[in-house]
C-alpha cells in the first residue's frame, strides 16, 4: 500500500505502457517529472481494472516500496 502525501492536488500525465497481464505499469507525468509506477489496485474504476498505452489520467502521487508511485489513477 502507498503512502499519500497530504495537501497534494491531482496530477495529470500519459500511460507509458501497462501490462494488463502482470497488472503493472508507468505513467508519465505531465510535469515532466520522473515515470511513476502504477498498480492496477490504485485505478478507480468500476469492473476490470486496466489502462491503455497511450491514455491520459489523474492521479496522486505516493510513496511505495521502492519509491515514487502514481495513487487513485482516474482514466480521463
């Protein structure tokens, strides 16, 4: 589980790559800052929860086990 830093407003950026297989991915901040990680348990979706290279999304930004990740991904 991820650690939210508090006062954080969303931020937006681009699916690197997912694999939908494995559950995991990248995604690209807008900001240019560095790719996050992303787990399938942190898209807000109704159903399968999955993301498309290549899609547009929100998201927080937390602290995971071995760094920086993206948190309660909402696909635009």
């Amino acid at each position: 589980m991820a650690i939210i830093a508090k006062g954080v407003s969303m931020s937006t950026g681009t699916v690197k790559w997912f694999n939908e297989s494995k559950g995991y991915g990248f995604i690209s901040p807008d900001d240019g800052n560095t790719d996050l990680f992303v787990h399938h348990s942190e898209i807000k979706v109704s159903g399968y929860a999955t993301l498309s290279d290549g899609q547009k999304v929100e998201f927080e930004v937390g602290e995971g086990k071995k760094g920086p990740c993206a948190v309660g991904v909402i696909p635009c």
